[in-house]
C-alpha cells in the first residue's frame, strides 16, 4: 500500500464528509419524515355529520400514503360554523381546510381571507370538473377561490307506499299538480291534528337554507328571480306577480290545504319515519335514509314546472383554503385526493353527497342506490335549468335576511285569501334585499 501525504489523507476526509452530508440529504428529500420531527397537521372544518365521516374516513386513506401528514377534522353545526368561520377567518385562526357553501365562502375571499387555488391546481379543477361548475367559483379577477366539490342539486324525494294508497299513479309534473297530490296524501286525527304532511315545504329552520328552499320551490316555477342583473349590477327580482303567487302557494299550502303546519316535523327525519310524502332535498338524503330508514320504498323526480319556468338549485358545496395556513401545500394536495375517482365514487355512495367531479363512472353504485342517478341526469336534462348564487359579496346576507322575513310570514294565517297582506311581505322582503345592495353599492338605479 502507498502511504497518502497529509493533503490528500485531508482531502478525502473533506470528501467522505461531504459524501456523507449528500447521502443525508438524498434520503430527507426521498422519505417522508420518520422520526425527529412531527409531522405537518392540516386542520378540516364541516359542517355536516354525514360529510365529516366521509372527511375522516379520506383522511385516514390519506394519511396511509402520507405518513409525514396529519389530518384533523372537526364537526360543527352548519349555523355554529358559519359563526365560528365569521370570527375565526378574519383573524387567520381559522382551519387550514373549510367547507361550506360557496355563497358563504366568497364574501371571505373578496376580503382576502381565502387562498384562491394556485396555476397548477386550477388547472387540474378545469379538466376534470365541468364548465359550469367552474364558473360557480370564478371571481371577476378569474381566480377560482374554492374547489367546487359537491352538487348540491334539489330533487323531489316521495314515498311510492304512501302515492299507491292514495290512487297515485305518477309523480307531479307541475306545481299545481303537486298540491292536489299533496292534498290526497295529507292525513290527520279524529281532532284534525296533521299525522301526515303531503308536502314538507321547508317552513323553518332559519338561514339561507329556508329562502334557498323556497327559491327552488315556487320562486323557479313562477319565474320569480331572487336577483335580476341590470348592467353589472344588481336589483330584487320578485317584487312583482311572480313573487306575490309564490308566496301565495305557502300560505295556501298551510292554510287552506293544510298539506304542511309549522309544528310538524320535518325534513329527512320525518320522511324517514314515513310521516311525510314528499318533501325536496339533496342526495345526501339517499345516504340517510340507507343508514336510517332502509325499509322506506321511495323514489325522486325533478322539481315540478311552473308557469313561469323549470329547474332547481345547484349550488356548490365548496373547500377552501385559509389565506393565512402554514400548510397550503399540503392542504391543496389533500383537497385534491378528496376529489380523485375512488374518494368521488365513495363520497357518492357513502354519504349520499353528489360530486361535481366529471368523467367518474358510478354504475355500480347505481345498482344498489338507483335514486342517485335522478341527481346525475338533473344536471344534464334539457330545459330544466340549474341555477347557482350570484358571486357577490352580500349575497349571503341578501338570502338569509330573505329566510328571516320568510319565516315570519309562514306564521301568519291572516295571509290567506290576503293579497295586499301578501303583496306588502313581498315589497318589504324586496326593499330590505335592495337596501343590502345599496350598501355595497351594487344596486342598479
């Protein structure tokens, strides 16, 4: 062996050493992070049961491919978020990961409290998610401010025993046709007490849920419009007969008919416990009612025609990231395995929650849940018009300050056979969502 002169015996030490500190290197940059360093937590707020354990079950799939991740999720009360996210946000103390609706969400982002989704992962959300959709969550910079993950397209869900006792042998296929059904498939007590609503018409329940209800229900059909674009701004559109003969149709069905009362019970609940015949909804109910009621026979139909138009609501459940996350890398590249084929396909059949994710093959789950495909083809069939929230920055307010004045006219009897009792709620209802508009300086002269 050839003995090494001090310069080189050092040289190959500084090379051993700097070998040493590559290798290290490599291996941080090619692994996850084992041990010595806790792994990046992401934080999840929902703000419905059945999402959240669809959320915490994605997040433990995610978590088995990324061991360096921690996804935490939190379940709220819908109202109890939106006040949580109202105080929260603002202060950058809010979740990494927030779902909501995007009517909700876009007054946030124009404050500048929402990340909107970077280059690459717009990208992503435009070939894989339909244009419609897309435009829901496009702002007039052209950023999309959140992901548009679910569909929450409204059906008509109805109970086949409850319509085969009655003699009914097709579903409404206008709203008129809807209140005589209604009317046959109402029972009450020997006291008159109702025992069994024909038609639940969302009577309370207070936020933009209620006004969204009633938009679909008879605002759509008598083409009374919550909003009217005049230019680039904006204006109530049912200060008019539309709006007056929608309002009608309430009062009538609490009233006169007696197909619905405020004191009944309602929603999913009651048509799980077949004491409701028909009542509208989202698909997450087929998930619901799966898990709660599996022995109900029933079907779904599109939202009944009007003389004034066709179609429902589809608004979009959105997910968004807060501005102020530390962990927006990791944030994204979760919200985006939510939304991949797999999660899709089990977000659908799990919970019930309608993705907007296109391409997805789902005709396996439509073998054992053949009620989804009604929500599928809602969004594709023509003439039958889906309409989404206008993104403005008061919308939120304009809607749930509409359900406030809606609520408290369901209660009032002396409505019926009332039109200038019913005309006055509508120009009340009207000036206070024109007022709102004004004070953004939105409202068009």
């Amino acid at each position: 062996m050839i003995p090494m002169m001090k310069g080189e015996r050092k040289m190959r030490r500084t090379r051993i050493a700097l070998g040493a500190l590559l290798l290290t290197a490599g291996l941080f940059w090619a692994a996850p992070i084992q041990s010595g360093a806790a792994p990046v937590e992401i934080n999840v707020w929902s703000a419905f049961p059945e999402l959240h354990d669809q959320v915490t079950w994605i997040a433990g799939k995610y978590m088995e491919k990324n061991k360096d991740v921690k996804v935490k999720t939190t379940l709220f009360p819908q109202r109890a978020l939106e006040e949580k996210v109202a105080v929260a946000l603002p202060a950058g103390q809010a979740a990494d990961l927030i779902e909501l609706d995007k009517m909700a969400l876009y007054p946030y982002y124009v404050a500048g409290h929402l990340a909107p989704l970077p280059k690459e992962v717009a990208e992503w959300v435009k070939k894989n998610f339909p244009d419609y959709s897309i435009a829901s969550v496009t702002s007039e910079k052209g950023e999309i401010f959140t992901f548009p993950w679910l569909n929450s397209l409204k059906l008509m869900f109805y109970n086949k025993d409850h319509f085969k006792e009655a003699g009914i042998t097709k579903t409404p296929g206008t709203i008129e046709e809807m209140m005589e059904m209604a009317k046959k498939l109402t029972k009450r007590d020997a006291k008159g007490n109702l025992t069994r609503a024909g038609l639940d018409l969302r009577l309370s329940g207070g936020g933009f849920g209620t006004s969204q209800k009633y938009w679909c229900q008879v605002m759509i059909p008598y083409g009374a419009k919550v909003l009217e674009k005049a230019g680039n701004k904006w204006k109530a559109g049912y200060d008019n007969e539309a709006g007056r003969k929608a309002l009608q149709y309430y009062i009538d069905a609490v009233y006169k008919h007696k197909a619905d009362s405020l004191d009944f019970k309602s929603d999913a609940e009651a048509f799980g416990l077949g004491i409701t015949s028909m009542f509208q909804r989202e698909s997450w109910v087929v998930g619901y009612l799966a898990k709660n009621a599996p022995k109900i026979d029933y079907g779904v139909f599109l939202m009944p025609k009007g003389p004034g138009g066709w179609g429902t609501v589809g608004n979009t459940m959105g997910l968004s990231i807060s501005k102020a996350s530390k962990h927006k890398k990791e944030a994204f590249d979760f919200a985006m395995f939510m939304m991949n084929d797999d999660m899709s396909r089990a977000t659908f059949g799990d919970s019930g929650w309608q993705p907007f994710r296109k391409g997805v093959d789902y005709s396996a789950l439509y073998k054992t849940r053949p009620q989804l495909k009604g929500f599928i083809d809602g969004a594709q069939t023509p003439g039958h018009t889906v309409y989404d929230y206008e993104n403005i920055a008061p919308i939120f307010e304009i809607h749930s300050r509409m359900a406030d004045r809606l609520m408290a006219a369901f209660k009032r009897a002396d409505l019926m056979d009332n039109p200038s009792g019913i005309a006055k709620v509508i120009k009340d209802t009207a000036d206070e969502t024109n007022r709102i508009l004004e004070d953004h300086g939105l409202l068009a002269k």
